[in-house]
C-alpha cells in the first residue's frame, strides 16, 4: 500500500469514530428526553386551562351534581382540545350551555343585583330595604294627607264660595 492509502485509511477510521460519537450521543439524548418530558397532563387539568370567566365554577358543580356524566364530558372536551378542534377559552356560560345541550341541568347559584345610590345591592336586600320604608313612613305618611287634607279642605271652600275670593 501506498502512503494515500494508508493516510486514507487513517481519515476514514477517524471519520467513523466521530460518526460512532455521535450515533451513541443521539442515543444518550433519546434515552434521557422520555425521562425529563413532562407528566401526562389529565383531562381535566387540559380542561380548566382553557376555561375563562366563571367557567371553574360550572366544572365543579358539575362534577358535584353530576360525576359520572361530567367525567365522560370532560375527557371528550380534553381530546378536541389536544386535537386542536377547540382553540378558543371556554367561558362558564359556553360550558353550561354544553352541559345542557347534552341534557346534563347543572344548578347554579344566581343572584340578581340592582344599582340602589351608587352601590350594586342584591334585589333580595333592595325588597327588603323598600319593606321596611313602608312600614316606617306611615306615621310620616299620615302626618302629610293630614296636611294634605286640610289643604284640600281650604280649596274646596275656596272654590264653594268664588264670591269670597274676588
């Protein structure tokens, strides 16, 4: 053999173990990546991060009304999510129309509120508040058509006698 060849010989030997350098590296990188990807997310930890406004709370009084048929829900939900079918935030009234659509009648607890002087009150507080006004002005109330009718009183007379006011 000739000294090229033999320096050929050399370069090739060379270039295969830095080629078996860095099949074993790859292979080192792939055995350590199944160790540090993440833990499987559940369905439902998939779910509530996509839920928005309100939304946590129609889950859980789903899954307290109803577990079995929320659990099924969810997992259906979970996989349209991680198929990319559903992009958008699920608010709490998007969700409870799901539910019911699927004949699942989630109970919420609703308040109604009213704006009473500036301030937003409960309409349970504003009827009470407008019962007790009743009951404490008819003293008020009396002392005022007593007024009222003597008033009255005087202008019937005035118009019974229009000679008088002349």
């Amino acid at each position: 053999m000739s000294e090229e060849d033999k320096e050929l010989e050399i370069l090739k030997a060379k270039r295969m173990l830095e080629m078996q350098k860095n099949i074993t590296q790859r292979q080192k990188i792939e055995e350590v990546k199944p160790e540090t990807k993440k833990p499987q997310i559940s369905p439902r930890e998939l779910v509530v991060k996509q839920l928005g406004y309100r939304g946590i709370e129609v889950l859980q009084n789903a899954e307290s009304q109803f577990p079995e048929e929320s659990k099924v829900v969810i997992e259906k939900l979970a996989e349209l999510i991680q198929g990319g079918e559903v992009h958008e935030v699920i608010d709490g009234g998007k969700l409870l129309t799901l539910f019911r659509s699927l004949g699942i009648r989630v109970r919420m607890q609703t308040t109604i509120s009213v704006e009473q002087d500036g301030k937003m009150v409960s309409w349970s507080d504003k009827l009470k508040g407008d019962i007790k006004q009743e009951y404490e002005t008819p003293s008020e109330d009396a002392s005022s058509e007593s007024v009222r009718s003597n008033t009255e009183q005087s202008q019937s007379e005035n118009v019974s006698n229009p000679t008088e006011t002349f």
